[in-house]
C-alpha cells in the first residue's frame, strides 16, 4: 500500500482555523459525500493544533451502537486501574493529568461505572461539561469537540432521540457557554436536511461543505503520484475529484482498468437494485408517516441525470428521493438545494443503466 499524505484542502483548513480562533459559539456541521475526505481533513487538522489546544475526537463509525450503555462506552475514554494515581490528581487541575493519547472523553473508572450505572445521559453531559470547563478555567484555548461518522446515531432512541439531546448539549457548550468548539460530521445527507429545518439549531450552527476535489486539484494531487495526462483524464473521467476513489487508483498498477472495473461494479449494483424494486416497494419513513417507493418514481428522478451533473431539489417525489440518498446513489446539498450523484461512478452508472430502463 502506497503512504498517501494529505493534499490540499486550503480553504476547508482556513475556514476551521477562524472558527477555532474566534470564541465558540455555533455548533458546526461538517458535510459532504461519501468518501469525499471529511475525517482525513479533521485528522489532519488536529495533528495542527498547538499542543496546548486539546482535542477530543469521537469517532462513532465501527463502533455498534444500539443503545445508551454502548453510546456512553464510545464517548468515553475509560481510564485504565494502572493509571489510577494519576487519575485521583484528576480534578486539579484536570489538564496536568490527562494522559497523552486519548479518544473520548477521559474519566475515572468509578465515575464511568456510575454513570454506566445510573442510564442517565444527562449525567454524562454534565460529566463532559465539567472536563471542558476546568479546560476553559486553566486559561488555554478553549478545547475542540468532535463527533465524526455522526451518522451512527441517527435513530438511536433514548428516552426520545438522542440526537436531539446531543445537540441540546451542544448548544450549551457553544452558545450558551462558550466552552468548547463543536464539530459534527456525517455524510448522510438527511440528516443535514432534518438539522436544517430543526427549529432547536436555527441560528445556532453553521455548515461546512467538504466536497470532491475540483479538477486542478485531483490533477495536482495524482501529478504528485507520476500519473501521465492520459491516466488524469481516465482518473477525471471514472472519479471525478473524490478522494477515496483516486486513492484506489493510485494504489492499483493498471489505472485503466481499475477505474473500469469500479465503473463496472456500480453498474452491476445499480441494476440490481432496480430489479429488486420490481419485487418490492422498500417504505421510508419521513417525519411520522410511512410511505411506499414506486420505482417508477425512483427511474424518473434518475433520468433527470442523463442530461444534468446535478438536479433542483424541487418537485421531486419525496419517498423516491428519500429512498435514493438513503441508499447513497444521491448526495442532498441543503444548503444550496441541490441533488447530485454521490461521485462521478454514480453518474455514470446511473447514465449507462437508466438509458435502457
Ligand atoms: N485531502 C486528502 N488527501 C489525501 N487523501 C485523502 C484526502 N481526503 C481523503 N483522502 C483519502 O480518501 C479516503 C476517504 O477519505 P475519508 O474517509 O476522510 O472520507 P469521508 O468523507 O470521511 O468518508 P465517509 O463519508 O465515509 O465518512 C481515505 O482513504 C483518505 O485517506
Ligand atoms: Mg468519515
């Protein structure tokens, strides 16, 4: 495997800087498709900071999360019996103690075993709000919060939603209290769309899109690689600017081939799944009601991409579209309204099968 360093990202990088300069006060979103490098930017970033900027980063993905003991375990850091003398130095003042690599939360056994104990996430906010606060009070930047992959918990239910309680917490660390610096990243786009039109976060967060590569980028990065022109416009051609997808190029000896073979597989899932909507009409939820997808609708929004790279998100069927993003074929922008194809292999594929639909 090739070591792949970081590229570009300038402005993304630029955006976060002035937010972490300024004191926190909105919460924000860091949104965009699949693959399209949201958690290397925030890894490369934190590598960044000054050592006196701590960072806590959560990362939700790979971790089973299907109820509240399981939640609380991933945010937390628990600290292990042999560090139990550091940690009975922990409150005074907390920043001398923490040890130096860590992901969630840092906590004492004990405390984690109450809190586990009592199934109150309430506990466990105040629990955080105290650790960054002590944070604040020592004098140093305020510290930064990261929730990646924030996809994971999306339906996780907790006496209500949870994720409508993680969000109340954040209002309080940003807004209310100013304590932290907030970020939340997720590639579903839906969720961005319910965040959008939560009354709770009106004026309390902003959004921080993290797209594809734009051409002269993708060439500057795969020219750092040795790819010819002609293997640039393959690459163009196949993936477009997604990061992930040129990562596998990069990696693979015949580039030609390769990009083909992606292509061909997206193909074959796309049909696929259109076969199975002649047996089946998948339901989607939207807001309390349940609704049945017809592919029929499902066709007619795709046919919109024959011609187009990207579509209005107005007047769609909404089950249809639901259905589309869900299954990461589309990408929802809410912040400009638009629907696109979640990479350029989606375009394709979509052109090459609906043609014959
Ligand atoms: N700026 C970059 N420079 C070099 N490689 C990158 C860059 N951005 C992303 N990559 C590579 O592309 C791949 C996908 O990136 P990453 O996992 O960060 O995407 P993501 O947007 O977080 O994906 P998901 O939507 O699944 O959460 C990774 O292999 C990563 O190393
Ligand atoms: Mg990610």
């Amino acid at each position: 495997m090739r070591n792949i360093e970081f590229h570009n990202r300038e402005n993304e990088i630029k955006e976060i800087r002035a937010i972490l300069d300024s004191r926190p006060t909105l919460i924000t979103f860091i949104y965009g498709p699949i693959n399209s490098g949201k958690t290397e930017l925030i890894n490369n970033l934190m590598k960044s900071l000054p050592e006196t900027q701590k960072v806590f980063y959560i990362n939700l993905r790979g971790r089973f999360i299907s109820n509240y003991d399981e939640f609380i375990k991933v945010l937390f850091d628990v600290e292990h019996e042999e560090r139990y003398g550091r940690i009975r130095e922990f409150l005074k003042p907390i920043v001398n103690v923490l040890p130096d690599s860590y992901s969630g939360i840092p906590i004492p056994k004990d405390m984690f075993l109450k809190l586990f104990k009592e199934k109150d996430v309430e506990d466990a906010f105040v629990y955080i709000e105290t650790v960054l606060r002590a944070f604040c009070e020592s004098g140093r930047a305020p510290p930064v919060l990261v929730i990646d992959e924030l996809q994971v918990i999306g339906d996780l239910k907790v006496d209500g939603l949870l994720i409508y309680k993680l969000f109340n917490f954040f209002i309080r660390l940003t807004k209310e209290l100013h304590l932290a610096h907030v970020f939340a990243a997720t590639s579903d786009s839906l969720a961005i769309v319910d965040v959008y039109s939560e009354a709770m976060l009106d004026g309390r967060c902003r959004y921080l899109l993290v797209d594809d590569f734009d051409y002269e980028t993708t060439a500057a990065f795969l020219g750092k690689y040795g790819f010819t022109d002609d293997e640039k416009s393959v690459a163009w051609e196949y993936c477009g600017g997604k990061p992930g997808c040129l990562v596998e190029l990069i990696c693979s000896d015949e580039k030609d081939r390769a990009a083909k073979k992606m292509l061909t597989t997206k193909v074959s899932q796309l049909k696929d799944l259109l076969d199975y909507l002649n047996y089946t009409k998948p339901r989607i939820t939207i807001g309390e009601d349940t609704y049945m997808v017809e592919k029929e609708d499902v066709v007619s929004i795709l046919k919109r991409f024959i011609d187009a790279e990207c579509i209005d998100d107005e007047g769609l069927n909404r089950p249809a579209k639901h259905f589309l993003i869900k299954d990461n074929i589309l990408f929802l922008d809410p912040d400009i309204g638009i629907i696109k194809p979640q990479s350029r292999l989606n375009l394709l594929a979509v052109r090459k099968v609906i043609a014959n639909v």
